[in-house]
C-alpha cells in the first residue's frame, strides 16, 4: 500500500531554481529533507502530503490534523519514530 503523509514545511533549505527546492518538513516532530517540485505554490507554514520523499500536494492544516491523529490510531507512523 502507498501512503502519504502530512507534514508542515519548516523552512526551505535549498533551491536550485524556481522549481526544484528542498524543504525541511516535521511530522510530528521527526524531521525529514523533502522535495517540493511538485507543489511549486508551496511555501514555509503549509502542510504538504509527502509520499517517498516528495511532496504531492498542498492540504489546510485541519486535514493534515486528523490525517495523522488517523494514522498515529492505526500505528502507521511507528516506522517514522523508532522507540
């Protein structure tokens, strides 16, 4: 199964061009380095769904939210933040 997780942008760390930057984005406090190629409207605050590393889409913050209380339930995120 493919599954695509929520996160807010942090800041955006690099950008080679208009198109091609590299955000860091949290997920509930795990911090990880993500491309925003595909959601060029992206900016600093917004939450994006990320899927392999890649932001796809951007979301409101209220979706994101019960997004990931859903899959903290499920135990989807345990693989995110190893004990």
């Amino acid at each position: 199964m493919c599954l695509a997780i929520p996160g807010k942008i942090e800041y955006i760390e690099a950008a080679l061009d208009e198109t091609f930057r590299l955000a860091n984005v949290s997920f509930g406090g795990v911090k990880r380095k993500v491309n925003l190629s595909m959601v060029p409207e992206a900016k600093v605050g917004d939450y994006v769904l990320v899927h392999v590393g890649v932001a796809i889409s951007v979301v409101n913050e209220e979706e994101a939210q019960k997004t990931m209380e859903y899959l903290t339930q499920i135990g989807e995120l345990d693989e995110l933040n190893p004990a």
